[in-house]
C-alpha cells in the first residue's frame, strides 16, 4: 500500500506557526489559529495511530502542535495584558497617550 499524506499536516504546521506570530493582535488571532492548530492535530494524530505504515507527515504534525501550544499560552498572556491594561487604565487611557502619562502618574502618587 503507497503512504498517503497525513490530512491537514501542512495546515497544522502553518497554523501553529501563524498562531505565534498573531499572538500580539490582542491575543484573539493567535488563540482561535492555536486552538484549531491542536484540534486539528489531534484528529492527525488519531489517524496515524490507527494505520503508521499507511501515512507520513507525522513530524509536521507534531510540530505543528508543538507551536500552536506555544501560540496559545502566548496568545492567553497577552489576552490577559490587555485585560489588565483595560481594566487599568480605560479604554480612553490606551488611545491617548497624555491620559495614560496622567494615570501613570496617578498610580505612582506623584
């Protein structure tokens, strides 16, 4: 029997990769990419269980998986950054920079 390609090898790996690289767009990108990376991986892994003779691509797949566990405790730090941040300063406070000076400022009892 010829070895056929995992399904989604390539798509797990991309997606991992993606979902460290988008991990700084308010954490959202890289969860969501992160999150399919690994449900994706983990059906991968299930069918190269079943037949490993049958398939390659295996490595791309655990590394994949790899990354995107990676994308997504980045991507949950970063979510909880700007949460804090939010909860901090305001929403009017990141989008001006002479408020959030004065908030700062503020906070350090100056």
């Amino acid at each position: 029997m010829e070895q056929q390609k995992l399904p989604n090898a390539t798509l797990i790996l991309i997606f991992g990769i993606l979902s460290i690289v988008t991990c700084c767009c308010y954490g959202f990108v890289g969860l969501i990419l992160g999150i399919i990376a690994v449900v994706l991986a983990n059906k991968a892994t299930k069918v190269y269980a079943e037949n490993p003779e049958g398939y390659t691509g295996i490595s791309n797949v655990k590394t994949g998986k790899i990354l995107a566990i990676i994308g997504i405790v980045l991507s949950s730090l970063y979510l909880i950054f700007v949460a804090w941040m939010v909860m901090t300063f305001g929403w009017e406070g990141l989008q001006d920079q002479e408020l959030m000076q004065e908030r700062i400022r503020e906070m350090m009892g100056q």
